[in-house]
C-alpha cells in the first residue's frame, strides 16, 4: 500500500485500483473498463498505451503517428512519462516480454 498512507486510512481513488487488481481475467478487465470509460475516454488511454510502447521499442515521432493517429502533443507527453516518471510503463513492458516467453 501507498507509503503515504495512514494505517486504516485510504485515499478515495484507492479502492478503485484494489478492484483493478482483484479482476481475475481478461474478459472481466475489458468488461471493468467498458463499464467505466467513455468509447473516447478508452480510446485514448488505448492509444496512450500503444504510443509508450512504441516508443519503448525505439520507433520515432512520425512512425507512432502513423500508426496511432496520436498527435506529436500526445506521443511528447507519453516519452515525458517514459523518461520522467515512475518507470510504470518500463516494469509493465518488462512484464508482457517476460510472459511471452
């Protein structure tokens, strides 16, 4: 749990990401997400996701645009999160590549 957290004491978006994790398969995940983001909203987060991992596989701007349609603002601020953030997307990739194999 957060390290920020008080014992007994949950930040309000919390429990929404213990329900995450307690989905149990693909289905129920995609039917979770289905029920909670717009059609827009999940197709940005869809894109979003597909952007970091081509970046990740060391594809440029104009490429990920391409093959997205996310604009250089979208593909600047997912690299930002790549390179500056909490190394969410880099443990999740890793991940995905391990499972693979």
């Amino acid at each position: 749990m957060d390290k920020g957290i008080k014992a007994g004491k949950k930040k309000p978006h919390i429990e929404m990401y213990e329900a995450i994790l307690s989905l149990e398969t693909l289905d129920e995940c995609i039917g979770f997400f289905d029920d909670l983001c717009s059609v827009t909203e999940l197709r940005s987060i869809e894109q979003r996701y597909q952007v970091a991992r081509m970046l990740s596989e060391g594809h440029i701007y104009s490429t990920i645009s391409e093959k997205t349609g996310a604009s250089s603002a979208t593909i600047s601020r997912v690299n930002r999160s790549l390179h500056y953030g909490k190394d969410s997307y880099k443990t999740l990739f890793e991940r995905l590549d391990n499972n693979k194999k």
